[in-house]
C-alpha cells in the first residue's frame, strides 16, 4: 500500500527547537580557531541566530509539499518518498538517492527540471519520473531496528522501484552513500537497474591498485582522509554513545554537519555561503532535527563495516550495467585514475567538471542535471 503523505511538523515542536537553539551555551574556541579545529565558532553564532530570528521553516516545509509525498512499507520498513511523474508519454524512471549528512532537500531544484524539462527551455523526450526516497533511518522515512548498510538499501529500494511501484527498471543516481547504493544496485539487481549514474566513489575494488598511477592515488588518498576519518570512524564503531550528545542539541547536530559541508564543497574564499544560504543549510539540518534522526542516520556506517566496509567481494565481477562517472574537482573522496573505475564499472560516460564538490546537486545542479539527461540520451533510450 502506498500513502499520501504531508510534512506538517507541529509549532511545540519547532518552538522547543528554537529555543534549544536560542538557549545554547556558547564556549571557548581556540584563538586561531577558524574553521581549522572544526565548526568555526563565530559562524556558529550569527547562522544560530539567524536560525531563531529569521529562518521560516514552514517555508521549506511547503517547498517540500509542493511535490507528491508518500509512504510505502518495504521489508518491514516505512520509506518516504518524492514521486514526481514525468512530462511526456514515456519518461524514464529515475531513482534519486542522498547521502549522509544530506536529505531530500538536496533534490529539491533539481527535481522539477528533471520532470519537466519543457518548462525549462528543454525537450519533452528528456523527461524523468523522478522518485527520491529519504533512505531508511534517514528523514521522513522509518527507522529500522538496528543498523543496515548499503547493500541492503540498495535491495529495498530497488523493491520500492519495481515490486511497490511497478516499474519494469530504472537508472539509478546517488553521491555519497546514494552512490554506494547505486553501485549495490547495479551489482545485485542488474536485471531492473538499466543503468547508474555517480558524482562519489567510496567502494574499492577487491585486487587493490594494479599500476603506479593507481597506488600513487591510494597513497595520497590514504594522507588526505586522516583528518577526515574522525567522524566516520566514530559512527562506523560507536553510534550511540555520538547519540546521547546530539539528539538534544539542535546546535551540536548543526555543527557537526556544517563541518563538512564546509571541507566538503567547492566554496569560493573559504566562504561557505558562496555556495549555500543559511536558509539552505537550515533546510537540511532541519531534516535531522525535526525527526530526530540523528542517530539512525549515522547507522549506515556501522551497517556498511558490518558487511564487509569499503572493498567489494573477494569474488567481485565487475558491474556491467552501463555507468556514468560525474567528476566534480572539490569532491572530498578523490577520485582514482580512470584505469582503476573502469575495473568496477561499465563505464560509458565520464566527466570532468569545472566546478563543485561533494554535494553536487546542490552545488552544481545545472551540470548534474545536464549530465545525467547526456547519458540518458546516449546509452539508456
């Protein structure tokens, strides 16, 4: 069964959550601080105060309304989910996937012109019926009850595309966990999946560098991740002591999520809002906050360590559904040569951006967009 669904989060709730934020105890920082020991302190303050003067949550909550929201259960698990059908007479199913710390909002303008790509200067025949889940433990979806890992997301929500809504396949789209997804999909459910499109690599393949240039990137790789691994080590082990500091504190979540999308995005002077606004940061922390997700957002890392990490099987057979690689050059999880891609995947477009980073359909979505309807037109019709 498939249900309608509305975001309506009630005004106690929102009210407690400002004045969380309002109430916050400020404490010391370094005085080269920055944002070199994390979330830069001063910013911390005026986005704070931002969040309880100025922002309008209801604002974004009808932004997200705008479009056909429903709940589906799939393997025991309630999944949220965007389904904006397409313009045309048959437009191509594609699943749109986040990751972590992101949401549905990062799909939130790039869904329309996917859809209804006539609206927007474009062709009909490019249209999308666009379906974008908040994965499970994430947002507006239900919580399992422990931690699973992308392999099995990718099977419930390859079930949510071709056994709840009946599609026959699909192209499947993701960075950062939604990428792992992907590359699960196209692994295990060839036979629906036609094809898969990423903007981030995070698996690796079983066998490791074969040449010079490819151990030369696992080397710089490897230096440029320790100051990265913190976080995921942390939620990779022990969740929910992280939890027990979070789900309180509305500011906590906040900084712990702005810290990457500060080292993760393509910003011009180091200034995070060349790149986002603060009603778009607050769009997506929100997210968190307003479901108390928090904790089991941060599971996938621990259910991904628990299958097995970042490598494929021992036994991997390269992914032959056709792939699309999008490089964007400020992506946080460099990308290996192509030599070393083309061992996992099928790969039949690749391309190397000029700008962006991490969170690509945010911060690029013009490119994303157009490079996704390129390889539609070219390997998926």
């Amino acid at each position: 069964m498939i249900k309608p669904f509305k975001l309506d989060i009630p005004d106690k709730a929102l009210q407690e959550i400002y004045t969380k934020v309002k109430n916050y105890p400020w404490h010391e920082m370094p005085e080269d601080g920055g944002w070199k020991y994390g979330s830069n302190l001063d910013y911390m303050k005026e986005i704070s105060s931002y969040w309880v003067k100025d922002f309008d949550w209801r604002k974004h909550e009808t932004e997200i309304n705008k479009f056909s929201n429903f709940i589906t259960v799939v393997e025991d698990i309630e999944i949220h989910f965007i389904h904006e059908k397409g313009s045309g007479s048959n437009p191509t199913p594609l699943l749109l996937m986040h990751g972590w710390p992101g949401s549905i909002v990062e799909f939130l303008h790039i869904i329309e012109k996917l859809a209804h790509p006539e609206k927007f200067g474009g062709n009909i025949e490019d249209a999308f019926d666009v379906i974008a889940p908040s994965l499970p433990g994430f947002g507006f979806s239900g919580r399992p009850s422990k931690p699973i890992g992308p392999r099995k997301m990718a099977a419930i929500l390859n079930k949510l595309m071709i056994e709840n809504l009946e599609y026959e396949n699909y192209l499947a789209q993701g960075g950062d966990w939604g990428a792992t997804i992907a590359n699960w999909i196209g692994y295990d459910h060839s036979k629906s999946c036609k094809a898969i499109h990423i903007n981030c690599l995070t698996m690796r393949h079983p066998d490791g560098p074969q040449t010079k240039q490819e151990e030369e990137w696992q080397e710089r790789f490897n230096k440029d991740q320790i100051m990265q691994d913190g976080y995921r080590t942390q939620q990779a082990t022990k969740p929910q002591t992280l939890s027990y500091g979070m789900m309180d504190s509305p500011v906590g979540i906040a900084a712990w999520i702005i810290e990457k999308m500060y080292s993760w995005s393509d910003l011009k002077d180091n200034n995070i809002e060349s790149v986002y606004s603060k009603d778009t940061l607050l769009a997506n922390i929100m997210v968190y906050v307003v479901t108390k997700t928090f904790n089991t957002a941060s599971w996938i890392y621990y259910g991904r360590r628990e299958e097995g990490g970042r490598y494929f099987p021992k036994n991997f057979k390269k992914i032959e559904v056709p792939t699309a690689i999008a490089v964007f050059p400020a992506e946080m999880s460099t990308w290996p040569p192509k030599s070393y891609v083309e061992r996992i995947f099928n790969v039949k477009q690749w391309t190397e951006m000029q700008n962006g980073g991490h969170f690509a359909a945010m911060e690029q979505p013009e490119l994303l967009i157009n490079d996704i309807v390129k390889f539609k037109k070219k390997f998926i019709n």
